[in-house]
C-alpha cells in the first residue's frame, strides 16, 4: 500500500470519529458508483451530509480544501444524486469537507456547507 493511500484511510477515520463524536450517523464509507467515490456519507438531524476528506502531512503547497476544485466537487454532486436517487432519500443534501493537516500534532477542520451545487 501506497504511503499516501494510507495517509488518507487513516484521515477518513480521523474524520468519521470526530463526526460520530459530534453526533453524526454514519450511512457509508467509500461509497462508489462507477467512477466516483463519495468519502462518507452522514446524517445530522434531518440533514444529508456529504462529506470530502482531504488529509495532508504538510501545508507547504496548499491547504487540503483547497485539493477540493470545482471539478472534484462537480463530481461529488453527480456521486450525490445518484445515491439520492437510489436509496430513495428525502433530505436535504449539505456538502462538507473535513481537512486535516498531520505535521506535529493532528489539526481537524470541518467545513460545514463548503460548496454548493451550481444552479
């Protein structure tokens, strides 16, 4: 496995750890369809929660949100409608990203509604 694989696996954990703290149900994982991947799939409240997890050892190119470009978050909507579409889900949908920076200590930030489907 690939270091940077299994840089990201652990921050997904990371990531649904700190959701399930805050009280989000996890649905699922990895969830694919074709060729695209939805990171974690939530629910909070009556909410929806699509969730990107970008983790990254250093930030001397960018911050890992900023990996989250308008063509990956174009994908992850198209992901989104089709898992609406196929469990039949009646929620309002809200697009998250989780961006953890790993260098001396872990560094979590949840982005809450960080991008939103173009109309």
């Amino acid at each position: 496995m690939s270091e940077n694989i299994k840089i990201g696996q652990e921050g997904e954990e990371m990531a649904v750890n700190f959701l399930v703290k805050k009280g989000y149900k996890i649905l699922a994982r990895n969830w694919r369809h074709k060729h695209y991947e939805i990171d974690i799939i939530a629910q909070f409240n009556d909410i929806l929660v699509i969730v990107e997890v970008k983790r990254r050892t250093g930030t001397y190119f960018e911050q890992p949100f900023q990996a989250v470009n308008r063509k990956k978050q174009k994908r992850i909507i198209e992901a989104t409608n089709v898992y609406i579409e196929k469990f039949e889900i009646d929620l309002e949908a809200r697009f998250d990203i989780i961006s953890i920076v790993s260098e001396k200590y872990d560094k979590i930030e949840h982005i809450e509604d960080a991008f939103y489907p173009l109309v």
